[in-house]
C-alpha cells in the first residue's frame, strides 16, 4: 500500500478568470493523459496524477487553453479569455455555420449599408441590380405592390417559382396579400435600415439545407 500510494500524489487548487472570479466547469486534464475532472461552482477542483507528472491542462470554453507546471499541491489557475484569433470567416446556414472556404454553392451577400437610404418600399425590390442572377420585378407600381423575384430563371414547372425568405432564421410569408384587385407585399413592412444583410442562395448546393 505504501508503495502504491507513493506513485501518485493529489494535486488541488482553484481556477479563476482575469478578474479574479472562480471558473466552475473548466476541464483539468493530466498532459499526456485523457483523464482529468472538472472544477466545482466555485473553481475549486482536485485531481490524483502521477508522481511523475509536472504539468497540468486547464481549458474552458471562450478561454485560451493553459499549461501549468505543478509546483504544490495547491495551485491557482488564472485563464485568459480567447482572443478569436483562430477562428476563420465563416457563413451561416440552415443548421450551424460552415467555413467559408467550404462553402461549394453560389451565394451572393448584400450588406445593410448598401440597403440604407435607398427609395425602395420593401427589401426584395432593394435587391434588384445588387446580386448577379436575381431578377425584380414590381407587379404594380403603387407603393407596397408585389414583388416577383426570379433567381437564375423559373426553377420549377409546377410549384412556386419564388424564393424562399429567411428572416433570422424563421420562415417569413411572403405571399401576395391581394384585396380588391390591389397587391400588397408583406415585405413591404420591414423598414431596408433595419437590416444587417441579406444572403442569397443561387444553386442546389446552397439551397439544399433547407430541403427541396
């Protein structure tokens, strides 16, 4: 028993941010080994390592991974918050975000500063000219008329051959409000200097995340 006891050892201590504020649930793995625990509600953590073990990982998440060297049994944890340097540009989709570089679909991005005081009554008529392959049309001249949009032509022989609108990641009805023979576009109602941007997806590639 004392032989086994003399090949690990305890090490506890307290894990805290930049501010001095205890960290609960950061990981404290062993360097070299898979295993490790997590810290409690108030930082504090307590691991048996081996005897020959002299450094420690720490990582929680938004913080910067750290490697500490085991100096006591009793150690303080300081973690730094990630910078985001490591992050790369990406573009969000249906379900979660994919790299930038990855994305194999023709997708045309209009940004709100290009949209802002502009005359357009609804957003679908600010995007006419500003995305290759996308064609406005207003159905009536009266302000808030209804828009067709085609995007690289008709896409379907019997369904609608209208675009799909996503507005902060709900469907938006977009259906033609006719009453007495005057259009109305719901779109009309959202005002082009609230929006941040506007991404449009042109082939199958990009629109497949949202189902045929």
């Amino acid at each position: 028993m004392s032989q086994l006891s003399a090949q690990t050892r305890n090490i506890s201590g307290k894990i805290t941010n930049a501010a001095g504020l205890p960290m609960p649930n950061a990981s404290v793995l062993i360097r070299g080994i898979s295993a490790g625990v997590t810290s409690d509600e108030s930082g504090n953590f307590s691991i048996s390592v081996p005897a020959k073990t002299k450094a420690l990982v720490v990582l929680s998440v938004n913080y910067s991974t750290t490697e500490v060297n085991i100096t006591s049994d009793n150690m303080t944890v300081v973690l730094q918050p990630s910078t985001g340097a490591n992050l790369s540009e990406v573009v969000v989709v249906a379900y979660g975000t994919v790299k930038k570089t990855n994305i194999t679909g023709a997708i045309g991005t209009v940004k709100g500063s290009d949209l802002e005081n502009k005359p357009f009554s609804s957003p679908d008529k600010a995007l006419q000219g500003a995305v290759a392959g996308l064609l406005s049309t207003s159905t009536s001249g009266a302000p808030g008329a209804g828009t067709d949009i085609r995007i690289r032509d008709i896409g379907s022989i019997n369904a609608s051959a209208s675009p799909l609108w996503v507005i902060d990641g709900a469907i938006a009805n977009t259906t033609d409000l006719t009453v007495n023979t005057t259009t109305a576009n719901p779109l009309s109602s959202i005002n082009p200097d609230d929006i941040e941007s506007i991404s449009v997806l042109k082939d199958a590639a990009g629109t497949a995340v949202y189902g045929s």
